[in-house]
C-alpha cells in the first residue's frame, strides 16, 4: 500500500468515531496501520471486550467479523472522500448500508477466543458513486479468520427516503 495520500499520523480510534456513522462501543476499530486508493488495513482489539456490543451469550461469532471488515470499508470510503463524505471537514459521515455479503468463509468458530489484535483487510474492487464492492478478510497474526466480499449502498438515507436511485451491480456467486 502506498504512503502517498497518509497523514503525518494514520487514523485512531477518536478519528474512526468521528467519520463512521458508529460511535461509542460500536466502533470496533482501533485505528489504521495503512491505506491507498483500492486498499485499507486497520486493527482492532474490541473483539476482547467482554461487553463488546455484538457479543451474544459472552461469546463473539466468527459472523461478526463482517462488521469489523465493513467499519473498515467505511473507513476506506471516508480516507479516499478526503476525510468526509463530501471531501469537507465539516459533513456528516457517508451514510451506507450492506446490500449484500458473498463468499463468505469462516475458518473459526469465534472472534473473542483470540487474545492477539485482528487485522481487518479490504480492497475494493469496484464501484462507482453509489454502490462499492470490496473484498476483505479478518485476520489474528497470521491466521485468516474469515473473508468474503460485501456490496455497500452509499448514501443510504437518499435511497431509504427514495430520493435517490437505488442500483447496483449484479455480481456472480
């Protein structure tokens, strides 16, 4: 990934709140360890919580690694906007919601079973102004956790309230 377009210092925690539509205990992500244009990599240690949000019966499903891989595509979208939605420092987080995940593989059984930080990787693989597909992977050291690709709707709330087109690609399985 290339430095080109990084800050004197990548993105943390308080930066990531500030520019995804989550906050408080569901924004998972720690911070950014690299990004370019198509690519980002960020990490996280939330996943060790013990009131981590998306726990169910104290244990964190491996499923919720989708998250993790679109707060970090969220991420990604506002770096390439310039920091916001719509390039200022002033706007309102890029409001988009998962059309749809696929091929998605699951190597293990849980997330919070892993005392190391994950690393959340995407890439983005096509897209144009409303619609964004990536592929990602989770993983903890070395150990790919889970992977799969995501199609995210942008500029949600337009589409919800019908006030903008809602397409998107058709990708194959």
């Amino acid at each position: 990934m290339s430095s080109a377009r990084l800050p004197t210092l990548l993105p943390d925690h308080a930066w990531i709140a500030a520019h995804i539509p989550h906050s408080g205990a569901m924004c998972l992500l720690d911070g950014v360890e690299a990004w370019d244009d198509t690519r980002i990599r960020c990490t996280a240690t939330s996943h060790r919580d013990p009131h981590n949000p998306l726990r169910s019966r104290g244990r964190l499903a491996s499923a919720c690694g989708i998250e993790y891989a679109a707060q970090a595509m969220a991420v990604h979208g506002a770096l390439v906007d310039g920091g916001r939605g719509d390039g200022s420092n002033d706007a309102q987080p890029r409001v988009g919601f998962l059309a749809s995940v696929r091929g998605v593989e699951a190597h293990v059984a849980r997330l919070d079973t892993f005392a190391a930080p994950l690393t959340i990787e995407a890439e983005r693989l096509s897209g144009d102004g409303t619609s964004v597909l990536y592929a990602f992977t989770v993983r903890c050291g070395a150990q790919a956790l889970l992977s799969g690709r995501a199609a995210v709707m942008l500029d949600a709330s337009a589409r919800l309230t019908g006030s903008g087109p809602a397409t998107i690609k058709e990708e194959s399985p």
